[in-house]
C-alpha cells in the first residue's frame, strides 16, 4: 500500500472508528513473497530464486517459519466501515518504481 493511501487510513480510523476496532490496513490481498521479492530484485539488477520449503530454513533461518505462513488480510470491512478507497500506487508497482530503494 502507498504511503499516502496509509495516511489517509490512519485519518479516517482516528476520525471514524469505534475505540476497539481492528482495521487491516492493506490496499491488495495476497501478494505472495515470492512477487515481493522478484520485484525487489527486478529494480535492483539482482536475479532471485526460489527456494524450496524444504530449504527453507537453511536459506533464511529463524524468519523462514513465517514464509510459510498464509497471513492474507482483506480490508473489505475497513473500507466498508471507514469508506475508505486506496488510490495509490500498488505494491508491486512502488517497488518497481523505486519507492522503497535505499538513497544512493
């Protein structure tokens, strides 16, 4: 999600949301780790592999767990409850345009 559209989230739940209330804050479902990090490499010149759960831990240690993991969120209610509509950006597309890349 665009750093805009999360601001603007962040407003709207002050604002809006009961005291309580669990937003998820996310603009797309189910980006696969894999995509992130193809992406990642895309912009950087770097190639990218896959690995297989099986080396998983080998590969990436402690964190590997969590790759396996099925932790999609939806913000269907957040945007039924807060009428709030992400316009930026995707993910994969801020990555690609150099969003998160670290100043040179």
């Amino acid at each position: 999600m665009h750093r805009a559209d999360a601001a603007h989230l962040v407003g709207l739940a002050l604002e809006k949301a009961p005291a309580g209330t669990r937003l998820h804050v996310v603009a797309e479902s189910g980006i696969a780790s894999r995509d992130i990090a193809a992406a990642i490499g895309d912009h950087l010149g770097v190639p990218t592999v896959s690995v297989a759960p099986s080396d998983a831990p080998d590969h990436f240690g402690w964190i590997a767990g969590f790759f396996g993991l099925d932790l999609a969120a939806s913000s269907a209610r957040t945007r039924e409850l807060l009428g709030w509509t992400p316009t930026g950006p995707t993910l994969l597309a801020d990555i690609a345009a150099g969003a998160y890349a670290l100043p040179g």
